[in-house]
C-alpha cells in the first residue's frame, strides 16, 4: 500500500496542488479541465466585495441567503457552515448525546467519514445501513439522530420510496432526521425529480455550495427554525460558521442556479459512454458522467494481463490514474485533490463547468492515453511512489 494513512492522503493533495499551479502558470487557467463536479466558484462584483466586512458582511447578505436558501432547500431557516462536514460536527455536537445512538440510511457504503468521526467525538454509537429493512430492523429506542444521504460521494442516488420510509421510521420514534444531501440537493431533484428533503419530511438537511453549482467550498443547512438556532447557537462556539465571504459567494452562487445546466450535461454523459464502452468495461454510468471503481479499476487492468506490485493497493491505483491524468493530461478528478477519507472513485463530472468547452473525443483520447501510461508503472513501487509524492 502506497497512502497509508490520512497524512500520505494529505501530502498527495499537496503534490497535486502544486502541480496544478505549475500547469496555470505556465499555460493558463484554460489549459487545466477540473471534471470533479466540486470546482464551485466564487461569483462577485466590486461592489459586493466592498461589503465584505466582519459585521456589515452578514447584515448585507443574511437576508438574501434566507431567501434563496430556502427556495433550494425549503424548510424554515437557513444557516451557512464552512463546510458539510461542519453543518454535520455541529448538528451532532447539539442533539447526540453520549452513549446514545445514530444510525445511518444511505444507498451505497461507505458514508462519508465526517459521519463517522463526529459521533466518536461525542461518544455515540454508529452504524449505517443500505437496506431500508435492515434500517427498520436494527432501530433501537436508545437512536438520539437518524442521518440519511442522498446521494454517495460516488453520485449513487437513494430511490425516494426508500428514503420516505426511513423519515417515517424515524417520525414514528420522534427522532430528528438530518440528511446529508451535499450533491443530492441538485442531482436528485434536477436529475431524478424527487422531491427537496424538508419536503420529503426530514427536520434538517445540508449540502455542498461547490458542488454542481458556481459557489465556494462550503455548506448551506435548512430546516426546523429551533434545531437550526440551536446548531447555528453550537456552530458558532465552535467556528464552524462560514465567514462574510463564502456567505456572498453562496448568494451568488445560488442565484446563478440552473437546473437546466445540470440536464444539458446528460447528452455528452452519453456520447462518452458510447465511446468508453468499445474499449472498456470498467465505466459506470453516474447522473452526471462516468466513474471507475477501485475494484472495476483493477479487474479491468488484470484483464489486460498486467501484473500489480503487490504493494500497490487497488485504492493506490485510483490514486496514481488520477495523477496521470493531472500531470500527463491536465484533467482534475477528485481522487487528486480529495481531503483524507474520501472515496478514491475517479469521476470524470460532465455537469462540471470545465465540461462545456471539452470536446468528448478529445476527452476520451485522454482518458485512453493515461490509462496506457497507468499500465506501464503499475508493476514498480519505486515509480508509482514518483508519480504520487513529487511535483
């Protein structure tokens, strides 16, 4: 195993960024793709920037930010955290008591690890689930919060009878239900037409503002007014509150919404599924484009009959076709970039702004080439380690 542990994770992001400024500098902004579907933006004119003051900030843009908030989330007030995984700390930090239980409904393990790791934090116990009656059967009278995702850090979407059953479940015990909807809040109710969370019944709901949409890395939460003032009250002693800035940023961003962007990706999603698909077999269609699994990634490198070292794990090859096709072909997909803990899928996002001036054949010839140059390094630990941990 080539990362393995958080801090190797963390140095490989490093390696990447820098890479990534080398290419900007030496050629432009316009010679990089970033197909993550989590490149976000930061929309704003001189005037909104003159307001970006510690206390004049908020009071300028609070108002806007309840309105538009609501209009992408429905529920009854809003909040803006730094991040998703904040809106998350913060909600288990209020209503999640020690010893006590959180149970977790989602349509594809694993979930995402900021989950996990703020129920240890306070002590609670943890587990998730990815069958609705497995759900049922396992919920205890000790569940303090009922956590749903809907939609995976790979864009696998909950189908929405599964996700009305476990609100009820969780109605039926008076237990508050928090749904981590970071991308779902776009892919499921523009893609899928299902219905917005506080809809469908759930008490809060958080989701990403850079992900399928033009506002920065941070995380917008709805829902009930008195659990959303009591985590706003938690968020704030902690820092997890987004800062005058990323509030603007998630105004813009929101106002600069379409759904119909989202919609008009699904044409080249399919013509670069017709093209993968004569070479491949290890593309999965995603709402938005195309994915390769770490296990779909080796089974279809053994089916070219190369050997891997075996110190290189089948979670390091996602990581080293990422950064192939960073440093050799100049596209951006998550695994490069992504915090410790995420998943290592390698997602090429047509949904993503880069997206709309790729050609898709040029596309597919570079995601050819780096998987031809991914076979030829994948039996040398010594050169994969190059790949990974040097500019």
């Amino acid at each position: 195993m080539l990362i393995k542990n958080s801090l190797d994770e963390m140095k490989k992001r490093e390696i990447s960024l820098s890479v990534i400024k080398s290419i900007i500098d030496n050629n432009g902004r316009n010679s990089i793709y970033d197909l993550t579907g989590l490149s976000g933006g930061f929309l704003a004119t001189s005037d909104d920037l003159s307001l970006l003051e510690t206390y004049v900030g908020p009071a300028i843009f609070e108002e806007n930010l309840q309105n538009l908030g609501k209009d992408h989330l429905g529920g009854e007030k809003i909040l803006a955290v730094n991040r998703t995984s904040s809106g998350i700390l913060a909600t288990i930090l209020t209503i999640v008591g020690e010893n006590t239980e959180v149970i977790h409904f989602l349509p594809e393990f694993p979930a995402h690890p900021s989950i996990p790791r703020s129920c240890k934090l306070v002590g609670a116990k943890y587990s998730e689930f990815e069958n609705i009656l497995d759900f049922k059967n396992n919920f205890s009278d000790n569940v303090s919060l009922v956590v749903i995702t809907g939609s995976t850090m790979d864009h696998k979407v909950l189908n929405e009878e599964d996700f009305k059953s476990a609100i009820k479940v969780a109605k039926d015990n008076n237990i508050p239900v928090l749904v981590d909807d970071a991308s779902g809040a776009r892919l499921r109710t523009a893609i899928y037409s299902q219905s917005k969370a506080t809809d469908l019944g759930a008490d809060l709901v958080v989701t990403s503002t850079d992900k399928l949409m033009m506002g920065p890395r941070g995380g917008l939460m709805a829902g009930n007014s008195e659990l959303i003032n009591q985590i706003k009250t938690k968020a704030h002693q902690f820092g997890l509150e987004a800062q005058p800035p990323c509030i603007l940023a998630m105004v813009k961003g929101l106002e600069n919404y379409r759904e119909d962007d989202l919609k008009n990706s699904l044409s080249k999603k399919e013509e670069l599924i017709n093209l993968v698909n004569r070479e491949f077999q290890m593309f999965e269609e995603t709402p938005t484009g195309i994915k390769v699994s770490e296990k779909s990634l080796e089974e279809e490198i053994l089916l070219n009959n190369y050997e891997i070292n075996s110190k290189i794990s089948s979670r390091d090859l996602c990581f080293l076709w990422a950064m192939i096709l960073l440093k050799d072909q100049n596209i951006i997909t998550i695994p490069v970039v992504s915090m410790p803990g995420a998943s290592a899928t390698v997602r090429f996002d047509l949904a993503s702004n880069d997206a709309k001036e790729l050609d898709i054949n040029n596309l597919y010839n570079k995601i050819k080439k780096s998987f031809e140059s991914l076979l030829k390094i994948i039996d040398n630990e010594d050169l994969a380690k190059e790949i990974l941990f040097s500019i």
